[in-house]
C-alpha cells in the first residue's frame, strides 16, 4: 500500500512541477525581455523618430520615411524581436520609392511595456499605426500597404479585416493558427516535450491571461482580405513556423493571392538569406497588383 502512495505522491509532484514549469513559460513570453532598438538609419532616405498613441494612450516607438511614390508601408516585427530587424526589407522598400514606418510592438523595443498576446492586443498597434498615418501631413494622402514579419505578419491578417485602409498585405514567416506553434515552442524553448504539454500549456494560458488562442487564428480570417491582394511568403527551411503554415494560409486566401516559399533562410531572416530573390517576388507582385 504504501507503495502505491509513494507511486501517487510522485506522479502528483510530478503534474504540480509541470504545471509550474508551463505556468513560469506562460509568464516568460507575456513579458519577453526587450531589446532596446538602436538608432535606425537607411542608406538614401532619413529615418524620423515618431511616437504613436494608442486608443489606450499606450506609446509606441516609430521611425517614418516619407515615400516618393504616394504609398507608405507599415513594417512589423515579430515576437521578442524589434525594428531594427526590419531595417533591411526597409531599404528595399524606399529603394522603390515606398515610405516605410517601423515601429516597435508593446512590450518590445523601445515601445510601453505590456502583456504581449502573440497578435490578439498587438491588433491595437496596427490600428494606432493606421491612425498616426492618417493623422500625419505626410503621409494623410498616401495608399497604405502592409509588411509583417512571424507574429507581425499574423497581426498584419489579424488587424487588416477592419482595417480597409491597408490596400495591400504581405506576411514573411508567419502562422496560421498560434495554437500549433505552441508545441514547437515548447520544445524549442524548454527541456519539456511539446507534445502532450500544448495542451496543459493552453489551458495554463488562457486560465492566467483571460485570452482565448483560438482567437488568433489568422488562418480562419484571411480570406476576408478579399479582394485586397495578398503575398505569403514563408520559408522552406524554416524550424520554428514550419511550412505547412505557408500552405494552409495561401490555401484559405482568396484571390488575388500570392505565394513564396522561399527555399532557403532561417525563421524571419528569408531577405538575408536571398536578397534579390526576395526583393524581386515583392516588387513584381507590387507591380502587378498595386501598380
């Protein structure tokens, strides 16, 4: 008998250590550590600092160049990442003569420190970025666009269903349903399997946050996007948004729709891995759809 309870007792300590192992992770990435952006520079065009208000009053950090051609891309980084990451995909756009604003996700950056929900609040920023274009001699005028990188990408699909201002998206690594990528990062991020920990991780999750991950689900709303086109670009070597997301989001997309998948790169790095390649599928896709 006492065998047994000891069997018991163990398999308890060992659920309660689990649990406290998801429920630390679950408050590690609400709250990732931010990586203070640098002082962002292009190569043919200034960069000017810009401060963004939410709806909330939350501040976001900016940085906006002005285009040349009357059309201006809003830039989004992904998770545990800043502007700065984006400097490369924005001398490409301003070599074509788009302006760009960049700016740093809440709780990223030089951004207002805030729970991060992996797209579900980040939709604010967009809709802040939206707002400071509106609102900015410079830019009042100008036909928006939209580039998101992994969780800026999702946030991108997120976002644009109620934002008919962005006449044109384009994703690079995102996903199409956050609540597959939780046991991919699970294992990618703790000595835990990710299977069958996503389960616990996503009751741990939605019990401490209030926040429904069903709800980020880019996938289920990209269709609605329609007939704003869309370019999906996703990575074929890519270990952390695996390429199947790619697929299911191009194959839920109406048209006119468009997809990359780009042989080589790492996560979010596909420009550096082939510029030109990249640079190419972007620009021809603009041409052909927001001429």
């Amino acid at each position: 008998m006492k065998i047994y309870r000891r069997l018991l007792l163990v398999f308890l300590l060992g659920i309660g250590l689990t649990y406290a192992v998801v429920a630390y992770q679950v408050d590690a990435i609400m709250q990732p550590v931010q990586q203070p952006t640098p002082v962002l520079t292009l190569p043919t065009v200034t960069l000017q600092p810009v401060t963004i208000t939410r709806a909330d009053g939350l501040m976001l950090a900016g940085w906006l160049a002005p285009s040349a051609n009357g059309k201006t891309f809003i830039l989004q980084h992904g998770y545990a990442a800043n502007s700065a990451d984006l400097l490369p995909i924005a001398a490409m756009l301003t070599r074509q003569g788009y302006g760009v604003l960049l700016y740093d996700f809440h709780g990223h950056g030089n951004s207002a420190v805030a729970p991060v929900t992996l797209g579900l609040t980040e939709v604010q920023d967009t809709q802040a970025a939206v707002a400071f274009l509106r609102s900015t001699p410079q830019t009042a005028t100008d036909q928006l666009g939209i580039l998101g990188v992994s969780m800026g990408g999702a946030t991108a699909l997120l976002a644009s269903v109620d934002l008919p201002a962005l006449e044109v998206i384009i994703t690079d690594s995102a996903f199409a349903d956050v609540r597959n990528e939780v046991a991919v990062g699970i294992a990618v991020k703790t000595p835990l399997p990710g299977k069958p920990l996503d389960k616990v991780f996503i009751q741990l999750a939605e019990w401490q946050t209030g926040i429904s991950l069903s709800a980020i689900r880019p996938v289920d709303v990209i269709a609605d996007l329609s007939p704003r086109p869309v370019l999906i670009i996703q990575g074929a070597a890519d270990a952390r948004v695996y390429p199947y997301n790619g697929t299911d989001l191009y194959a839920a997309a109406k048209a006119p729709k468009s997809y990359w998948l780009a042989p080589t790169g790492d996560h979010a790095k596909l420009y550096e891995a082939d510029p030109a390649a990249y640079e190419a599928t972007v620009v021809n896709f603009l041409n052909e759809n927001w001429p």
